[in-house]
C-alpha cells in the first residue's frame, strides 16, 4: 500500500459535502417538520430518523472507496462497518426489524459496531505514533468512570436488576472505550477533536435512552433528544476518516 495520494477530488468532496447535507436534511428536517406523536416524545418520523441514518452508511462506504490503496483504507472500513452495524441497531430499535427482543438484538448490533470503531482508532493510532500511553489510558480511565458512573445511576440504582440491565454495563464501557480512545487521539492531534465529541455524544445520547428505558425519565421530545446527540455523533465519527486520511498523508 503506498503512502496516501492528495486529498479527496473535487467530485469526490462534492459527493460527501451533499450526503452530508441530506443527513442533515432527514434530521433537523424531520425534527422541525415533522408532527409531534401522542406521547410528545418526539417529532422526527421513523422513516426520515432511518433515512439519515443511512445516508451515513454510504458517506462511510464512499470514504472507503475513495480511498482504496491508501494509508487511511483500513480506517475507513472499519469506521464504515462500525456504522452499517449503528444503522442495524436503528431499524432493530424502531422496530423496522423483526426480531425476538429488538432491544437486546439493538445493544448487540451496536455493540458490535462499536468493536468496529475501537478497533479502528487504536489501530489507526497505534500505526501513526497517537499511542502515547498517558493519553490513550488516561483518557480511557476517565471515560470508564464516567461510563460506569452513568450505568450506575441511570440503569442499576432503585431498579430490580434483569438481565438488559446487566447487559447494559459492558455496553456502557464499550460505548466509553470508543470516546476514550478517541479523546486520546485529540489531545495528541487536534484534528481529531470532532472524533472525541462523536464518542462523548454516543455516550450521552445512549444515557438519554437508558433513563427513558430503565428510569422512567420523561421530557417533551425526549425521542428527538436522543437522535439529536446519537445523529450527530455518528457523523462526527464517519467524517473522522477525513482526520485520518489527513494525518495518514
């Protein structure tokens, strides 16, 4: 594989440039358009929340496509599973899916995505010299903890444990991991920022959901909350690739 070629064409930044644009066009759309439902959880119709999520799906397969025999390649597949298995987790929780349990089979689509993520960043940082040990275990201790601490409050306490509720812990940590991992990018590069704000949101945004599935927390349009920091944070995480192909080069 040889070292990276110039960045994107201009046809190529285009075709990113625009799927990004119709992935905020599903969600911010949806939000503000949509109708709210009766339980005024939220506004976003189930086809246009899909319909964003999918719009990543092919950002993240156009970004390993373009990067074919480059340094940045492997990243860019991982990041892209990773996703393709997010938007799995998607059509499980929206019930689009069929499936026995669609919140046990929704963790594990996402948690195997995750696997994907973190692969990719430790990867990526131990191939680039982003492994300083201070950094990378620092960062993934602090967001352990916080990781920890959020299952804690949000799942277990005051609850009758069950089995979701104790799938729900290594789950927490794994979501933890991938913002750990990727806060240990950006203190040693900066162009990894927007990484580390896509794990920290995919953390929020999945505590949101817990407290609404396991704590009995309710605000109006809770529902588009959530999408509105799970949304984003995919994003962040799929245009990463274009952090990486940077430093790759």
């Amino acid at each position: 594989m040889k070292r990276n070629d110039p960045f994107l064409s201009s046809s190529q930044r285009i075709w990113l440039i625009g799927l990004a644009g119709l992935w905020a066009l599903f969600l911010f759309g949806g939000f503000l358009f949509g109708a709210p439902d009766d339980a005024y959880s939220h506004r976003m119709p189930t086809w246009t929340r899909m319909a964003s999520s999918f719009a990543l799906v092919v950002a993240g397969w156009s970004w390993f496509a373009f990067s074919r025999r480059q340094l940045v390649n492997r990243y860019a597949l991982l990041i892209s599973l990773g996703m393709t298995f997010g938007f799995l987790g998607d059509l499980f929780l929206a019930s689009v899916l069929p499936a026995p349990n669609r919140v046990l089979t929704g963790i594990a689509a996402f948690a195997v995505g995750h696997v994907f993520y973190i692969l990719a960043i430790a990867g990526f940082g131990n191939r680039f010299k982003l492994n300083d040990p201070a950094a990378r275990w620092g960062m993934l201790l602090l967001w352990w903890l916080i990781g920890l601490a959020g299952w804690f409050f949000v799942v277990f306490h005051g609850q009758d444990p069950t089995l979701v509720h104790w799938v729900a812990l290594p789950y927490a940590l794994l979501l933890a991991s991938t913002a750990g991992l990727g806060s240990g990018l950006a203190i040693q590069d900066r162009r990894f920022i927007p990484l580390a704000l896509g794990g920290a949101l995919f953390l929020l945004s999945d505590l949101i959901l817990a407290g609404d599935m396991f704590s009995d927390l309710f605000f109006p349009l809770i529902g588009d909350v959530v999408w509105l920091t799970y949304g984003p944070a995919q994003m962040l995480i799929v245009y990463s690739i274009g952090a990486a192909w940077r430093k790759a080069g």
